[in-house]
C-alpha cells in the first residue's frame, strides 16, 4: 500500500500538475496510480525493474510509435525529463506518467480482435523503423525457452515431468529456426486488458514487455480464446501489413511457448513475479499434458 498524500507530494514535485487526487488501482505487475487533476487524467507508472536503460528504451519506443501516428499511449515529461525517481516506502522507484487512454476496456468480439490486428501490424510496421543502442530483453529461443525451463527445473524435477518438457521444448525449438518467420519489435501483451478503446479508436499501452521477438507470438492468446476472433486479428493485420502463412501457422507453436513464460511466472519463479505463486509443482503435469495435447491437436496435424 502507498501513502498517497506522499505519492502527490512526489507528483508535485516532478510534474506541472493541477490539484492531483491519487488513487492506487492495485495493479499486479508494475504499480499504477490513476491520477486525476483540473487539467487532465493521467496514470503513474511505477515500475518493479529497477534498470532504467530499460525503462528509457521502452519510452523511446513508444515516443518513436506516436511519431508515426500509431495507436499508442502518450507518455508526460515531467519538470526535466520523463523518467522520475521517487523515493516511496525506504526504496527508490523509476516512474512515468502517461495520459490517461481515453475510452474503456473492450468486451470480447469480432470487431475488438480486428481493431487490435489492426494496432499490431501499424506498431511492427513503425517499429521496424525503431533504432536504439540501449540494451533491451530479445525474446528468442534462449530467453523464451531455455531459461524459463532452468527456472522451472528443479519443480519440473519433483513434479516428474523433466524429461516430457525437456523433448517438448526440442520440438518448439525446431519451429523456431524457420527463418521464414517475421522478427522484430513485438508488444508482447497485446490483449484487451492493455488496450482502451474509445468509439472506433483504439489505445494501446503497458508496453513494459516490448522487445524483439517472432511476430507469430503477438496473436497467441487471441487463437486460444477462439479460432474465429484469431481470424478476425489476421483480417486486421493483413489490412495493414503482410502476416505470412508460416508465421499464421508458428501461432500455434506459441500457444505453448507464451505459456510457459506466464506459467513461470504464476510460479512465483521470474523475475517480476509478485504475491504468493498461483501454480505449485503438483500442477505441471496437468499444464505439461494440456500443451502436448495442444500440440497434438493444434501444431503435429497442421
């Protein structure tokens, strides 16, 4: 919990706002704080990483994104930049304000999954643009794969399942090397809970997991959820930009491969795992069995 009279203290501070009434909205990952003021609605991001070349690089991407008439939030400079240090509960935090998305969280639909298509291939087509010689998180097989599997080893080990997830992980990998498949800047959490939508016009933010990966991974939640809002989201990429049909077909393969990054995490194993873990060890072989069945079903008879 934060102290918000210190939270508008620190806003204060660091920005040129208006009479800012703060409201912690008890967010999972990083801390939001939805601020609203006499000149506008803003939303504080205070994040868990502490490594701001990180945090730069992602605000240059976004910054870079809204250059080019993309859909995407609008980060605030504060009094000197547009990061900030705030010293919160004995440790220091990076924070950055953003304009509040105007607009609301969609429902599921058709329309909802094409609009989002749509904002996916207009941000790989800019950020294929996008250059920065800052360090940032590559999603390729090492990060996706072998290291979530290093972390889940030693539950993965109690649980029996080593050696099934050690051959499945093989199989992924093999896709992996197609070097057919499109690779560049992803959002990597595309998904309604990250997107507003106000009308017809559509907001994208929480771009803290951006980086580089495999285009195929940007739509691998929505072919879980239903086939036909999947075919709704390749009806609005393909509207902006090419989606090829062997990254169509690698989608499937990231219906695991994406899992097992969420998986670690309800873990309590990665890095920005928060709370107490949502999954123990005893549930990998029902999670383990569920994906070779995907597999099975989804990525062997495709």
């Amino acid at each position: 919990m934060f102290d918000i009279k210190q939270i508008t203290a620190l806003l204060l501070d660091a920005y040129d706002l208006e009479d800012p009434i703060c409201k912690d909205l008890g967010t999972p990952t990083n801390d939001i704080i939805q601020v609203n003021t006499l000149n506008g609605r803003y939303a504080l991001k205070l994040y868990t990483v502490t490594a701001r070349d990180e945090i730069q690089w992602e605000v240059d991407l976004i910054l870079h994104l809204l250059n080019h008439n993309a859909p995407v939030v609008h980060p605030v400079k504060g009094k000197s930049e547009y990061l900030n240090t705030f010293a919160i509960n004995d440790e220091e935090r990076i924070g950055v304000l953003f304009k509040w998305a105007a607009g609301e969280k969609p429902e599921d639909s058709r329309n909802t999954y094409t609009l989002i298509g749509k904002a996916a291939a207009h941000i790989h087509k800019t950020a294929d643009s996008f250059t920065s010689s800052l360090p940032h998180t590559k999603y390729d097989a090492a990060y996706l794969i072998d290291e979530q599997l290093e972390r889940m080893r030693p539950m993965l080990v109690e649980s029996g399942q080593l050696q099934q997830m050690t051959d499945l992980a093989d199989r992924l990998r093999s896709i992996l090397n197609n070097p057919a498949l499109d690779y560049g800047v992803c959002h990597m959490d595309l998904k309604p809970d990250n997107i507003h939508i106000n009308g017809d016009r559509l907001t994208v933010f929480d771009f803290n997991s951006s980086g580089e990966s495999w285009r195929a991974i940007e739509p691998y939640r929505i072919l879980k959820l239903s086939d036909d809002y999947f075919k709704a989201w390749l009806e609005g990429y393909r509207s902006i930009r090419p989606f090829s049909k062997a990254d169509e077909k690698a989608v499937a393969a990231f219906g695991i491969i994406g899992d097992i990054r969420s998986v670690v995490w309800d873990l309590g194993l990665a890095i920005s795992s928060r709370g107490e873990p949502l999954l123990r060890a005893s549930d990998l072989p029902r999670i383990i069995d569920d994906w070779l069945k995907w597999e099975r079903d989804r990525i062997s008879n495709h």
